[in-house]
C-alpha cells in the first residue's frame, strides 16, 4: 500500500483535463514511467482511484510512486511524439524498453585484384563494406544467393597467382562457378561482374534484371551473342533465386512485417525488413511484460523502434490490431516525409508474411525456453481464440468415464507449456450409482479438486491454480461447472471440448454457445492432443477399476470371504500376477482367514 496516495489523490483532482504526458517518479525522484493521456486527469486518476483493479505490473509501479509531474501539450498527437522521445531518454523502468545491444554483420568486398564477396562480423579486414545488418543470417543468405547467382568462386584460391595450377572444382562442373581458377576471365568482365552483384544486393532482384535486360537487349544488337547469352543465364538465375524468396506483390515496394509470439511471461517481437521486394534484414527484441497484450505491446514498441530517425517504410504490416493506429501513421508520415501506412492483412500473400514473422518470433522465444516454435505458437494461438488475457501455460483437463454404475471415474490431466505433465495427473472415483449422471460426477470432481486449490493442501499439483480448465463435453457441461467455481469464488477460464459423431474434436464449448478452432491448426491439433490424452487416461483407469470389481465379486463367491477382505487382499497385492504368486498360507494370513480357506482363495485365484 503507497501511504503517498492520499496526496496523489488530492493532486490528481485538480489536474487539468488537456491533452499531455505524465511522469511518475520515486522517492528518489527517479522516473519510473511515463505515459501520455487525451485528457490528463481522467487518465491519472484511474492509478490512484481506491479498489482499482490494476495488473501486477500497473499495481507495483503505482506501489512505488511518490509523485508526478505532467506536461500539458495541444493534441494528443503532440503528447504521443513528446511521450517516446521522453522514454527514449529517460528509459523508465515501467514502460517496455528497447535493448538494442546487439552486434552487426556487414557484408565485404574485398580489395583482390579478383575481389570477393563475403559476410563479416565486424569491418576489422581492409575492403568496401555494405550494411550493417542487424540479423546474421540475412548477410550469409544473401552472399550465398550472390554468389550462385552470378558464379562466383567461393574456394580458397588466390587469383592471378592460381590460375590454371589444378583442375576446376565441383562447383564449376555443375555451373555455380564460372571458372576464374582456369584464366577463363578478364579482371575487366570480373569487375563488371562484381559491380553487377554489388547492385543486386543494393537494389534488389527487380532492379537489377531489369538493367541486365537492357544490357543484353544492346549486346544482342551489336552481334555480341556470347556476352548476351551470360547476360540472359544471370537474369534467368536472378528470377529463379526470386521464386524462393519471399517477394511481395509487384505494387509493394518496402515495408516492415512486425509480429510478436508470448512464452512464460516472455515476449519477443520480431521484423522483417524488406527494400526493394526482397528480405533485406531481421531483427529481434525480447521483453518481459507480465500481463501480455499483442496489440499494446506492438504500439509501445512501434513508438519507440522508430523514434530517433530509423528507416521508416512505406508499410508496416502487423499480427495485432493497434488501437491509435491513425495517430501512429501520422507520426511516422512526420518522420519519413511521405505517406506511411499500417495495416493487419486478413487474407492473400501478406498474411503468409505476418505468419513467417510471428514464426520467427516464435522460434527465438522457444530457443531461449527450450521448447518448440509449435508449442509456443499454439498455446498463444489458443489464448488468443479463446480471449485469454495471455497464453495457457498451465491446463487441466477433465473426462468422466463409466462402463456401469460400479465403474464410474474421472480422469484430471495436465499440460504445461504445451506438454503432457504426467507426475500431476490425478484419478477419482465415485461411490456406487444406481444411474452415471455425468454432470454430477463433473461437479464433483471439480469440487474435490478445487478444495484442495483454496485449502492449499495436497501434493504440489493440487496446490497451483490452472490457468485454463478444459472439460471433455459441451455446454451443458461447461454450465454445470461453471456453478462449482462461482460457488467457490474462483476466477478460472473454463470451457468444454466437442467432439463430432465419429469422437474427433470440432469446436470449444463456451457459456455463450461454441467456438470454432478448426482455421486455428495451432490450436487445434493442441486441442486434439489434451482431449485424446484425457480420454485415454480416463478410459483406463475405469478399465482398471472395472477388472478390480470383477476381481472382488469372484473374491467373495468363497465363503468367509466378504468385502472388506477381498479389498485387503487387492490392496496387498495390487496386481492379479502378485496374488497368483502366493501360495494358500499366505492368502490365509493376508486376509485373516484359516487355511482351509486359503486353499479355496489359491484354487479360485489361478483360475481367474
């Protein structure tokens, strides 16, 4: 509890209602969050306001402000531009940071009298240099294309000084190199060669066949038929390396596909950075924002990534819808000088880019937890169908199972972080019914199970709250359940698994009606998965039970046997391989009895 609040409160009633940026500092009177407001007291008041129900995160800086100071501006587009340049200088420990530590590639061209291209880790080696890239990978990509490309030696050897000393390599005999080694070349059509890559890699594949088509268009004018044909083999090559790149539309000439992927508490944004139709760089940056909302998330770091002059583009194609994003558009026009556009593609070829962005996401998150992109994709996915505040990473899931009314059970599984937990699974049991009532033993289950949540005993399991709860049945079920929870106050997202007529997963059950997930894959095969392992679980364990309850009928057939010894007898042994092991003293004095009769349980016991 901030005793300062009091003070706050007071403050804050009288805080003008314009437009601005307020600034929350510590006792040290150290800024530790900065925001920006259309109407200043209405927003700062909703930090102060008493019983304000607050995120962890929005509840601990509030915990630890001592003061604020505001400033007032005209609209709340200036209060947007004066907010990120605020944070940026300021870097306030509450709002969602930049760290861009990260290290740069260059791509090399080095000073030989037969130059090469290469990708380098830093501009220690003498040379013309391109770049830098943020991302590692798209330099050694790019070489790599270059040089298939445009046949060029990527061996060790030394021109002039190696000519004609062996024969041509592999690469040569499968044309991916034109031969240098053999003397085939002029340094002067090598050169041309090496201008001709270095503008590929500068404008892009479009751009450059476009050049070498008129370049062949004229040799072919003046007789020169062999310098028109290498011209044509490069062009084809260009168009060929371009079928496996992921090319936009002809109308899309630059843009940024920004998408973000959740884990554990852990965010990752990731852009892809295309110039001139073509991949041109990467980068990723990780946050860790506890209550993980995509689109706020996107905004805040929009408004920071290109504050401060970094290469606006003309689009920006995001994973999320961005709630000012007519404000933001208009503050990034003003840093780039022509018309910048942000849009969230539903359909066509720009989704298949937010897609691969959001996996690249995806798979840095999971790199970093040690799990798959897969996992990590479908439980967001799934969090985000179902309208979580953020990704399930810990589920339980629930199946009732009955053969008759002596064999009804339940089974309880959980998943973590998109993987079975299988030291958590739990199995009930119910006493005998004259009729199954599935939603009775549901009910019962669940409030057995979340008595042992609320009185905190129980092994661990028991004692974690889930962040989902998943029922093998329908509405009806998810109704019936939904009367536990209220009952006990508990706040837990429950919803129902449907199955179709042939036991395959269709649709989530909510209170409201269903939900479709079959567009989702993610989720759904994750879906799929939770509710084939419950059902599997289940139907074993009542299996088990049911051969037990065969087991203590043919048990008690033998007088002086009645049901309390026939339990003693199954509890002692477990299994019926252990019971046929022992011998008619033992069963006698294992279940209490003389051995006459241990005789008859040992004759019953080997033919069962």
């Amino acid at each position: 509890m901030n005793v300062r609040l009091p003070f706050l409160r007071e403050k804050t009633a009288k805080l003008t209602t314009s437009p601005g940026v307020y600034i929350m500092k510590n006792k040290s009177g150290e800024i530790i969050y900065i925001g920006k407001a259309k109407n200043l007291r209405n927003r700062v008041v909703s930090y102060f306001r008493e019983g304000a129900d607050h995120t962890p995160k929005v509840s601990s800086m509030v915990s630890n402000v001592y003061d604020y100071n505001f400033i007032v501006t005209d609209s709340e587009y200036e209060a947007l531009v004066l907010e990120c340049s605020l944070i940026k200088q300021h870097q306030p420990k509450y709002n969602i940071l930049l760290k861009d530590d990260k290290g740069y590639s260059y791509i090399r061209i080095s000073d030989e009298a037969y130059p090469r291209i290469t990708a380098e880790k830093n501009k220690e080696k003498s040379g013309k240099y391109l770049g830098p890239y943020m991302s590692g990978n798209v330099p050694r990509e790019t070489i790599s294309e270059v040089n298939r490309v445009f046949r060029l030696p990527t061996c060790n050897k030394k021109f002039p000084e190696d000519f004609r000393k062996g024969r041509p390599c592999l690469n040569y005999h499968i044309n991916l190199c034109s031969g240098v080694c053999q003397g085939k070349i002029s340094r002067k059509e090598y050169s041309e060669t090496i201008e001709q890559a270095i503008e590929y890699i500068k404008g892009g594949s479009e751009e450059s066949a476009k050049r070498m088509q008129n370049e062949m268009e004229d040799a072919a004018e003046r007789l020169d038929f062999e310098r028109a044909a290498v011209l044509r083999d490069r062009i084809n090559a260009i168009h060929k390396a371009g079928e496996t790149q992921k090319i936009f539309d002809s109308d899309v000439e630059e843009a940024d596909v920004i998408a973000s992927a959740d884990n554990s508490g852990s965010q990752c944004v990731s852009i892809l950075i295309y110039r001139s139709r073509r991949l041109f760089d990467k980068q990723t940056f990780f946050f860790n924002e506890e209550e993980y909302d995509g689109s706020a998330l996107l905004q805040s770091f929009i408004e920071q990534y290109y504050h401060g002059g970094r290469d606006v583009p003309k689009n920006i194609y995001v994973d999320s819808v961005i709630p000012d994003s007519e404000m933001l558009e208009k503050w990034l026009t003003s840093l780039a000088g022509t018309r910048v556009y942000i849009h969230m593609p539903q359909r066509g070829t720009l989704v298949r880019f937010v897609e691969l962005s959001k996996n690249n996401a995806a798979e840095e998150l999971a790199l970093r937890a040690g799990r798959t992109a897969k996992e990590v994709k479908a439980l967001e996915t799934l969090g985000s169908v179902l309208g979580l505040k953020s990704a399930p990473l810990y589920i339980e899931a629930y199946d009732i199972s009955n053969l008759s009314s002596s064999s009804i059970v339940a089974g309880m599984i959980v998943f973590e972080n998109g993987r079975p937990l299988k030291k958590a699974y739990k199995r009930f049991s119910f006493p005998e019914k004259n009729s199954p009532d599935d939603y009775a033993c549901m009910q019962e289950t669940l409030r057995r199970r979340l008595t042992h949540l609320i009185e905190q005993d129980g092994d661990e399991w028991f004692k974690r709250k889930p962040d989902l709860i998943l029922l093998d049945g329908g509405t009806g079920h998810v109704n019936a359940v939904r009367s536990v929870l209220k009952s006990m106050n508990l706040d837990i997202p429950l919803f129902g698994m449907v199955k179709d007529n042939k036991h395959r997963t269709r649709a989530i059950a909510a209170e409201g009606g269903e939900i479709a997930i079959s567009k989702h894959m993610d989720a759904f095969n994750l879906i799929t998965q939770i509710q084939d392992e419950v059902h599997r679980f289940s139907i074993s364990y009542m299996r088990t039970r049911h051969k037990k309850a065969s087991y203590e009928l043919e048990l008690t057939s033998i007088r002086g046997i009645g049901v309390k010894k026939a339990q003693k007898l199954l509890l002692y042994y477990k299994t019926k391989e252990n019971m046929k092991r022992a011998d008619a003293a033992e069963l006698a004095k294992i279940a209490g009895v003389n051995l006459q009769i241990g005789k008859e349980l040992y004759k019953i016991i080997q033919n069962i």
